[in-house]
C-alpha cells in the first residue's frame, strides 16, 4: 500500500496553526493548503515513492526520471499520482500523468495546482 | 369490480455449487513475448500472469460454456431440468442473435428455461449471481444458473502489446437456488460510462460489413479489445475498493468477517492493491487465479472459485466477497456463501 500519511503528520506541510481537522477537509479546502513550497513536495514525493516503489528516498532528485532513472513503472506510476492527489490535496488527471516525466516536472505541477 | 395483479414472493438464495471448464491448451509468456517484444519479467511484474490458456477450434464458446454447466450440474447433483432461468455472462459468442444461453439449452436437451445473455463484461458473472438471487427473492425463478464463458483469444490482437498477455479462455457456472438464510448478500452495483473508452471492442460490426463490401477505405479491422491500462489500473484499484467496501457493508460485514476474497481476475497487481486498500487481513484468503490462467473476463470468477475449493476444499460454505469489473465501466460485488462440498 501506498503510503497513506496521518494529518498530525502532514498537518505541518499545510498550515502554521497546528489544529487537528479531517482529512477530507484539508483535502476540500484549497484555501487552507496555502502554498506549498517545493521542498515539502519533493520531501512528500520522496516517501511516497520509496514506500509505492521501494525505491530509497535519497537516490529521488528533482532531475531523475520516473521511468528511466527510477525505474517506477507505468502501474506503480498510478499509485504514485493517487497518493500525492491524496496527500497535496490537488487532482492530477490521467492524460496529465504522461507529461509527468521527471520528479521535477511533478513537484513543479502539483506546487502550482496547490497555489 | 376491483382488479388486482397478484405478485409472488420467494426466498433467499445460495450457490448450491460452482463447474468449470478449462481450455486444454496451457501458455506460458515464452510463447507470445516475441510478438509483442516483451519478456516474461515484465509480464510478471506488471500482471503476475506466468501462463494462460487458449481454447482451440474445438473449444468452442458453447462448448466450454456446456462443459462448465455440465460440472456445474453434477456437482449440484442436478439435473438441466432442474434450472428454470439461465443467464450466461460473455461479451465473446460470436453470434449477435439468437443468446448463447438458448444454445447451450438446446445443447442440453431442455429447450424451456428462461435463457438470455448479459452484456457487462468482466463484471457480468457478479451481474448474473446479483439477478439470480433477486429472481429468486421475487419468485420470479427457483434454480438459476449462472454461467461466465469468454474466448476472448478470438478477439485479442496477438501483435498488441498491451493486451495479448492478459487476456485468456474459459468457462466457470454456479447453480443458484433458494435457501432458508441468506446465501448471497446484497448487491452493489453501477458504472462509471464515461469511462466508456478505457476497454472496448472497436470498430462496430457496421464498419468491419462496409470494410468487407468495399463501402469504406478503411483498412480492414476486426473489433479486438483494446484498453487503456493505467486509467483501468487506477478505477479499479481505487473505485472498487470502495464499492467492494459498500457491499461487505450493505451485508452487515466487516473484511475481519471474511473468510475469502475472489475479485475479478484481472492483473494481481490491482488484486493486491486492492486488497491492500482495504486493509484485507492476512487471515482471508484471496484467489490469485490470473497467475496461471490469465484474465479470463466474465469467466474468471467462477473459475477462481473452482480453482480454490478444489485447492482447499475447508473453504466449501465459508464467507466469500466477489467483485466483478470492466469494460463500461461498469461493476457489480457481493457476499456470497461459497457452496457446500459437493
């Protein structure tokens, strides 16, 4: 299983104000995600794709490739998108998925859907 | 004068036993990875499917269906005169009209049941089971059959590289009769058509008749299947946990109740996903079928489920979630009571 982060976790990537609310609001709720920086995406990123993937999160850089450098496959790459939907509380469409080439590219588009 | 229809009303129902029939012919990846430039390891990470079996020219559709009701039959200790309503789930009979449920009764010799074919796919055998009981809820029948057949090597481009290691051959039926408990739970059920395009059969018999007659400059092409895998890997492994989750609550059940997991066998990577998503425990045991024998449509159920009671046969009448899926998309799920040892 992909790895499904508890709010008391994440809570911090969102808000300043450290106050437990549900899941599904954070996630409804783009006003209160704010901006996320790019450090705290690739730092989600990193543990999500090290527990979906196995692949150690210090080996994922914003310059490697999901496909070729990481070797995350078209299935696991599925995975990957929904947690980080789940996680970043943003919506990445299927034929988005594809142009999703590099850590970067996917740090860059979720940082922007989030804005 | 008042005048008033009189309805009937009927009982709960329950799988009294479940047949198969398997295609002679086993597969395994070395013999198709040329064509499609593939190697058996990437099979196997991408679907866990090692084998699959192919029917010949004497497997037929009907025949298998046939054989499958026939194992079905004995195992029941009934007869085809016994089954008043027969509904088999394909979308491979090669015949728009008349049903394949009227050919496999007249096969049979008992050409008076109620017969007809559904059209959901690889959720057609949930589709069957959830009508059976409810036919039989309603009175409206009292021992149905329930029959998944496909050949789906008939309609599978062996060049395509998406497709020609999945699909597969077969034929599994259950008998479905009324019990004093409940036997089958409630169904969940309904579909996601915008999805439409993610599996399909193109182009339509209209376009392969124009191509025939010279009617159309289109290069000739015969409606193979074709799907979209990451888009069906993400509905499935998603959505229908959470549809397998409602019918395990529209039973009154928990995943700590079951005993037994036998979704659609379509690619053990969503089978685990899936079973993952709802937080399966390792207690219940889950039907890995796809591995030898491949994604066998609205037959892998049924298949699965033989497949396992003959592996273990302790499992004969413990509580088991079914959950069909595919092209549409569409789906159906629900609890049943594996039958009784035969």
């Amino acid at each position: 299983m992909y790895y499904l982060p508890n709010y008391w976790e994440v809570w911090p990537l969102f808000i300043d104000n450290y106050t437990p609310v549900p899941n599904t609001l954070l996630r409804m709720s783009k006003g209160i995600t704010m901006a996320l920086s790019q450090a705290d995406v690739l730092a989600g990123i990193k543990e999500i794709v090290e527990e979906v993937a196995g692949i150690p999160a210090a080996s994922i850089e914003l310059d490697k490739n999901f496909t070729d450098d990481l070797e995350v496959d078209s299935l696991s790459m599925v995975e990957v998108v929904v947690a980080c939907e789940e996680r970043f509380g943003v919506k990445i469409p299927d034929e988005k998925v594809t142009e999703l080439a590099t850590v970067g590219d996917a740090v860059n588009f979720i940082v922007n859907a989030a804005a | 004068m008042s005048r008033v229809i009189a309805s009937k009303t009927g009982s709960e129902s329950q799988i009294l036993a479940v047949g198969s029939y398997r295609p002679k012919r086993l597969v395994p990846n070395s013999e198709i990875v040329d064509r499609i430039e593939s190697s058996d390891e990437w099979i196997q990470q991408r679907t866990g499917i090692e084998s699959r079996r192919f029917a010949d020219e004497s497997e037929t559709l009907l025949d298998m269906a046939t054989w499958a009701v026939e194992d079905a039959l004995k195992n029941a200790k009934l007869s085809i005169t016994d089954i008043d309503t027969l509904i088999v789930a394909t979308i491979t009979f090669p015949f728009q009209a008349p049903s394949a449920a009227t050919a496999i009764l007249q096969k049979l010799g008992h050409p008076k049941a109620a017969a007809f074919d559904i059209n959901a796919a690889c959720a057609g055998f949930s589709y069957g089971v959830a009508m059976a009981h409810d036919f039989i809820k309603s009175g409206s029948s009292k021992t149905v059959l329930v029959v998944g057949a496909e050949k789906i090597s008939d309609f599978t481009d062996p060049n395509d590289r998406a497709t020609a290691f999945i699909f597969a051959d077969g034929a599994g039926a259950v008998v479905i009769g009324a019990s004093q408990e409940a036997g089958i739970g409630p169904v969940e059920w309904g579909s996601d058509a915008d999805s439409r395009d993610a599996i399909q059969m193109n182009p339509s018999w209209i376009e392969v008749r124009d191509v025939e007659t010279q009617l159309t400059k289109a290069g000739s092409k015969w409606p193979n299947i074709v799907q979209e895998g990451q888009k069906v890997f993400r509905w499935a492994v998603f959505s229908m946990s959470k549809a397998a989750n409602k019918a395990l609550e529209s039973a009154g059940l928990t995943v700590n109740d079951l005993d037994v997991f036998i979704p659609h066998q379509a690619n053990i990577r969503i089978i685990e996903s899936m079973a993952k998503e709802m937080n399966m425990p390792d207690s219940v045991v889950i039907a890995d079928d796809v591995r030898v024998n491949g994604n066998t449509s609205a037959a892998s159920i049924p298949l699965a489920m033989d497949a396992l009671l003959k592996k273990q046969p302790e499992l004969h009448g413990k509580l088991a979630l079914l959950i069909g899926y595919g092209a549409g998309l569409v789906y159906a799920g629900q609890v049943v009571k594996l039958p009784p040892k035969p």
